[in-house]
C-alpha cells in the first residue's frame, strides 16, 4: 500500500516500505525458529515402519522396468495392487529376476538414484 502512493520515482514511503519488510522477517525468524524448537528438533524416524511402507510400495516396480520389462512391470504392479503383496516377493515368485540382483535393484540408494544399479 505504501508503495502506491509514491509519486514517480521518488518513493517517499520507502522508509516505511522497508520497516515493514524488517518487521515480516523478524516474525518469519521466530515463527522458523520456534517450529524447530518445538517440532523439528527431537524428531526420530520409525525405521521398520519406514522399511516396511517401502518394501510394500508398488512404486518399486519403476525401478525395475528396465530389467524385467514393460509388460510384466505392469502385471506386477497390478497383481500387488490387487493381492496386497510386495512387489519383491511377485517379481522372486514369478522367476523373473535372481534374489541377489533383485535385492541390488531394490536396495534405497539405487532406487532413490545416488548409488550405481547393475548393468
């Protein structure tokens, strides 16, 4: 609003304009700073829940598209969506990949694209 009432380039309400700009970023430093007091800080992660929601995510059969292929990538990720089972455990059921290459397709830092995925 202040800066709507200046007249040409002269902004004689600048001052005003910037006091209120320092006042927003001191409340947004303390807002950010009480979250993290109060929220943040303590939080700890419930490893096998995270595990588990992973290992039962359909999602894991993109990691394994380029290896077994479209089609039964697809069939995969709807029998899982059907039956409630892994995706790990229809793809070693079916026969389609080895459990050890398998399990270094599906290890976090390879499906999350940070370590290197077998050739």
């Amino acid at each position: 609003m202040a800066a709507e009432a200046g007249q040409l380039q002269l902004n004689a309400f600048e001052p005003i304009i910037l006091h209120s700009l320092s006042e927003s970023i001191t409340h947004l430093r303390a807002a950010c700073l009480t979250l993290a007091e109060r929220c943040v800080s303590g939080i700890t992660a419930n490893t096998e829940a995270l595990r588990a929601s992973v290992e039962n995510s359909i999602g894991l059969v993109t990691a394994l598209n380029p290896h077994i292929g479209y089609t039964a990538a697809t069939d995969i990720a709807k029998e899982a969506l059907a039956t409630g089972r892994g995706v790990a455990e229809l793809v070693l059921e079916k026969g389609l990949l080895p459990a050890e290459t398998l399990t270094a397709l599906l290890r976090p830092e390879v499906v999350a694209g940070s370590g290197q995925a077998m050739a």
